[in-house]
C-alpha cells in the first residue's frame, strides 16, 4: 500500500462494470509507464487488494451498485493507504465532487472523455497534482461543499436515518440492510454532511424538519 516509488505506476480499477474494467484495464496495460495492479467491483473487494498488493494509484467510480465510492476513500485511508485515488465516473453532483475531494480524492475524469484525458489525468495525480475543474477548487477554498440541506435524500440514507429513528446500532442497521457496519458508518457521515450536523440527536431533530415527508413519518 505504497506511494509511487519506480517508473511504473501500479494501478488499481474499482467499478461495478465488469466491460468497463476491462476496457479501461487493456488501456492502461498498452500505456508505457503504467501497470495494471487490479480490478474488481465492490469496497470490500478493492481492500483486501490492497491488503496483500502494492498499489499507488485508485481509479475509483462513485457510484458502486448498492456502495459508494466515498466509502472507499474512508476506509482505506483508515487502513493506511497512502497512494492517489482519482475519481473516475459518469456523473456526480456538485457536492459529491466536493465531498470526494474533502474525503482524500485527488481528482474527477468523467467516462465519457477520451482515453488521453484519462491518461493526462493519472500523470498529474502522480505528481501530486489536484485535476479537477478550477470552480470545484473556487468552491473549497471558500469554505467547502454548497449548503445540501433540504434536499432530497438516497434511498439508502433514508433507511439508514429509519433505523436511526428506530434506535438500532450500526450494525443492526447493517445486518437489516445487508451491508457492512462500516457501509452505514460511511452513509451517516454524509447524512452529516448533507444536514450539516455532528450528532445523531441533532440528524434526528433536522430529519424531522426538513425530511418527515421523504421519510413518511
């Protein structure tokens, strides 16, 4: 779980389509430089990749089936990873970018952009570069992701915010939905996030404002 330490960039695909993978895999495998370390669909999947090989860079898509993207980025930065992970998807919302970048992301390419951009992309995260559009940075360095309040919540935030109500633990919550603990832990902390709040008591309390109809109390 190295940084870049050779020539050679070690590269690491986690998205949920398959055909995608592997076309983004024999992409980078006919790229001088670059090294195909893996590739696989899911957080779990991807951690235990790194767990036992060496990877400096992440290509990451956001959207992961029933997971995020942004667990990922919690979750291997617990687990020590020190390499780049760059963003690589199809679409996400403003505060989605903002909140992959506050998260430890290094950058957005878009799916739909040519190989080359890709490929300009991973060479200026190498160098410890940010790529991502200059309003995003605008957008951060005067304070952070936009106000998300009131707006409408996932169908996972709402029934991890039922269980909430319920009084279930994380991993109660979890073993309902059939999902990791740390899959809920990473789902409340963007409810945190969105409502702008540190407590379950005061998620709970702005739910009941701002979202009793979407949770259909």
């Amino acid at each position: 779980m190295s940084p870049v330490i050779s020539n050679v960039t070690r590269i690491l695909i986690v998205d949920d389509h398959a055909l995608f993978r592997e076309s983004v895999a024999r992409l980078v495998d006919s790229e001088p430089g670059f090294q195909m370390a893996g590739g696989c669909a899911s957080v779990n999947e991807a951690l235990e990749i790194l767990a036992g090989t060496p990877v400096d860079l992440v290509l990451l898509d956001y959207d992961l089936g029933k997971e995020r993207g942004s667990e990922f980025l919690v979750r291997a930065r617990e687990a020590g990873f020190t390499g780049r992970v760059l963003m690589v998807t199809a679409g996400m919302s403003d505060g989605q970018v903002l909140n992959s970048l506050a998260d430890g992301a290094a950058g957005v390419v878009f799916k739909h952009d040519p190989p080359e951009a890709l490929f300009e992309a991973i060479r200026a995260v190498v160098r410890g570069e940010t790529v991502i559009d200059q309003r995003y940075l605008q957008l951060l360095a005067s304070g952070g992701p936009p106000d998300e309040a009131g707006k409408p919540l996932t169908e996972r935030e709402l029934q991890v915010l039922r269980g909430i109500f319920e009084g279930l633990a994380n991993k109660e919550i979890g073993d309902r939905l059939h999902v990791s603990e740390s899959s809920v832990k990473a789902t409340l902390q963007q409810l945190f996030r969105k409502t702008g709040v540190r407590t379950r008591s005061q998620l709970v309390r702005i739910a009941l404002e701002q979202y009793k109809d979407q949770l259909k109390l």
